[in-house]
C-alpha cells in the first residue's frame, strides 16, 4: 500500500495509513531556475490553480522533469497544470488534492519514478489503482497523465441496467475511431475525439471533468488539451497497444477466474459483464 501523505501536519490518521516524513529533498537547481527556488524552502508558497506567481513556472519545470504535463510553460497555475499535480501527487503517494504545499515541494526535489509495465514496444498503460494514464516507450515513461475510470456506480445502456461500471482489465493490441474530431455525444455522456479499444463503446476520450478519483461509466478520461496531445504526437492511434491493470471500486479483484477459449481469464462478475457488452478481444489479462 502506498503511503498516503497530505500538505499538512501529518494527522493520526496518516500515521496509521503509514505516512511518514519524505527523505532528504535535492538541491540541485534545473537550467534556468535560480538558487532561490531551490534553497529557499520555508518560503515557497502553497500554489493551487488560479495561482499566478514565478514559482508556478519553477514548479512546472519540476513537474516536466517528473513526466507530468502541465500545459503551457507560464506563470499561471491553470487546469491542465492542476492534472500534472494530480498526476505527480499520485506517483509519489501523495494525496491528490492538486495543492502544491510543503509534502508535495518537497517531493518535486526528490520525485519518485512511475514504473512501468512493458519493457518493450509502444504501449499506453492505465493503473486502475493510481489512476494514472501513462504513455511509454521501450520501457521508457514519456508522460504521466491523471486519469478518472469506472466510478463502480450502476448504470443504464442500450436498455440494460448494469449494476458495477468498470473499465475493462487487459491487454487491448488495437484501438479505433469513428472519425469524431469534436465531440461525440451518446447516451452516458459526450466524449471529445474519442479511440476505443473494446466493444461496448469504451474509449480513451477528452472531457471537461476529470477529477483525481474514479468518475466515468468505464472510460478512461483525459483533457480535451491532453486527447489532442495524444492523437498529434501518435500516441494513440490504431496500432497502439493499451494495458489497464489494477482494480478499480466494486470491481472483483483478480483471484478466482473463468476462462474461456481466445480470451484472457476474468473475475466472474466482470466476465459476465464483459459477455453481455460483447468483449471477446481481451487477450491477457496482468
């Protein structure tokens, strides 16, 4: 279990979570980013979006070091950057509230790596447990990106009522679009530029919420900026490849598995699940 530790005093709570105080913090300083931002830490100021200040720059430049995209490179602390603190908070087992304070500085001087699945090829991979969507190659992170899956609430579609919304676990070794290059509107939401990679409309998509928790009916989302990120630097596109792992709420741990000929094992309540929107593709399951 990750240690879960807040810009704050650490409570009782945390305590009993396992938080503890983060390790000695680097000094040494990025291109361009001057002594005083590096060894001035009492003086660092909480940053949140809507924070317009030189730190926020000195803090995105962090942030770019760390994997984690925060948008334009300015002075202004705006949504997109919010998702890359969202991001970076997760990797480093913080909590992800987006506020940059002092347990979030400190590790952006000593920021903790992403470690990815694949060692080779092209891959997207979704951590169902961090919520991170991450883009790698050759067992390499190029960018780390928050990410909000299957919220595990129930839902309608085509009719049916489906009491667990879950993202598909798996290796997916292809994606698709139906040509949207806007937005796509459907019975549970709209989705911006949306690739699919399952039967049963589940999607990597942009979207205007995107909130450091599970929230969709089993899509992976991105910002609308992030989507257009992906598609324009061929991150995503049809031969991808898309690994999800992890374990998302109400949805059955990886344990006891049913198989079937041609496909990966699932937990019996997600292969039902899967059966009944037609998933017959997944091929492994991690």
């Amino acid at each position: 279990m990750h240690a879960i530790l807040h810009d704050a005093t650490v409570d009782r709570r945390q305590l009993m979570l396992g938080a503890g105080a983060l390790g000695a913090v680097g000094v040494a300083g990025l291109a361009g980013e001057p002594a005083e931002a590096v060894t001035a830490a009492a003086r660092r100021p909480k940053l949140r979006r809507g924070s317009r200040s030189q730190y926020v720059l000195w803090m995105k430049k962090r942030l770019v070091a760390a994997k984690c995209w925060p948008g334009a490179m300015t002075t202004y602390f705006g949504p997109q950057c919010q998702q890359a603190v969202y991001a970076f908070q997760k990797t480093n087992g913080l909590y992800a509230d987006g506020v940059v304070g002092p347990q979030t500085w400190a590790a952006l001087f000593a920021p903790k790596p992403f470690v990815p699945r694949a060692t080779s090829g092209r891959w997207v991979e979704i951590d169902l447990d961090k919520q991170l969507l991450v883009y790698v190659r050759h067992g390499r992170v190029v960018e780390i990106h928050n990410t909000s899956t299957g919220n595990g609430k129930g839902y309608w579609f085509n009719g049916k009522y489906y009491p667990h919304a879950v993202t598909p676990r798996g290796t997916w070794y292809s994606m698709w679009t139906t040509g949207e290059d806007g937005w796509r509107h459907g019975q549970l939401g709209k989705m911006w530029r949306p690739w699919f990679f399952a039967p049963g409309g589940y999607a990597i998509h942009g979207s205007t919420f995107i909130p450091p928790y599970p929230d969709s009916h089993g899509c992976a989302r991105l910002t609308v900026a992030a989507m257009n990120r992906f598609i324009s630097y061929g991150w995503i596109r049809g031969d991808r490849n898309l690994r999800i792992y992890g374990t998302g709420p109400n949805q059955a741990p990886l344990g006891a598995t049913v198989r079937a000929a041609g496909a990966g094992a699932l937990p019996p309540s997600e292969s039902a699940h899967a059966a009944d929107l037609g998933l017959t593709s997944v091929r492994q399951i991690d």
